[in-house]
C-alpha cells in the first residue's frame, strides 16, 4: 500500500524546512491547494513567484514571476484560476491558470491589496486595501473594481 502524507501537513514541512530545489529564502507567505492535492500554490514574497510545487514529488514542478511580492492568494472554486494580490500605491491582482502557471489577466487594484477571498460562485473577489483603509470589490468577468466597502 502507497503511504501517502496530506497535502497541507506536507506543505507544513515544506514551508518550516525550506522549499525543496527553490532559490535560498523564496519567502513563502501563502498557501493554496489543487482541488486534487497534487499541486501545492505556494506565493513567494521575497522571490517575487508563485512557485508550484509537485506535493508527490516535493519538488517546485515550476515558477511564475510577478511585478511585486505576492501579499496573498485564492484559488477559485473551480481551480481554474489562482488569483494573487500584488501590493503597491497602486495594487495589481494577478490571475494565473493553474496548469500552465501563465498570467492570463492583470486587474487593477487599490493601495496594498492583500488577504483575497473569492466568493463561493467565483465570480466576485474581495481584496483588503491595506492603505485605503477599505475593501474592493472585484467583479472578476468584468476584469474590474466595481465598488469598495
């Protein structure tokens, strides 16, 4: 019998021990999970990556540069879409397809967005602007902020 360990507690041990075949100190901020638990979403701050790592192998399988450090990530429902919050004065959420790790679409965001949560139809993104002192409210298919709360 294959003995297999779970994706988060693996995920643990990488982020406590270091990423496997990863550039020294990547940062490791955030974490998602494929819906299959193959794949590991790790959202490298000092690196400036997504780095997707093959939970059965424990190894990076590969990387996706970013404008700025990740400051916080969400897969969608569906796990179509990883979408990463990119912080600045003037914000960035990065939306990257899973299975190649392409940037598919950037979306403009307010000042330091972080801590994004998409809504269970996966059609809405809340992302906290830090220095705004709000949340915006993302309409995803419209690729656009549709108001702030």
């Amino acid at each position: 019998m294959k003995r297999t360990t779970h994706p988060l507690l693996f995920a643990a041990l990488l982020l406590g021990a270091g990423i496997a075949n990863a550039e020294p100190h990547p940062g490791p901020q955030n974490l998602a999970v494929s819906p299959d638990g193959k794949t590991l979403y790790v959202a490298a701050m000092t690196a400036k990556q997504i780095l997707f790592v093959d939970a059965e192998k424990a190894a990076v399988a590969r990387k996706t540069d970013l404008p700025m450090p990740p400051s916080g990530m969400v897969l969608s429902p569906d796990g179509a879409r990883l979408l990463v919050t990119c912080p600045a004065p003037a914000s960035t959420t990065q939306i990257l397809a899973p299975a190649s790790g392409v940037v598919a679409a950037t979306i403009s965001a307010g000042h330091t967005a972080t801590a994004p949560v998409i809504s269970p139809d996966g059609k809405t993104l809340y992302a906290c602007y830090r220095f705004d002192g709000a949340v915006g409210v993302i309409d995803l298919a419209a690729g656009k902020e549709t108001s702030r709360i």
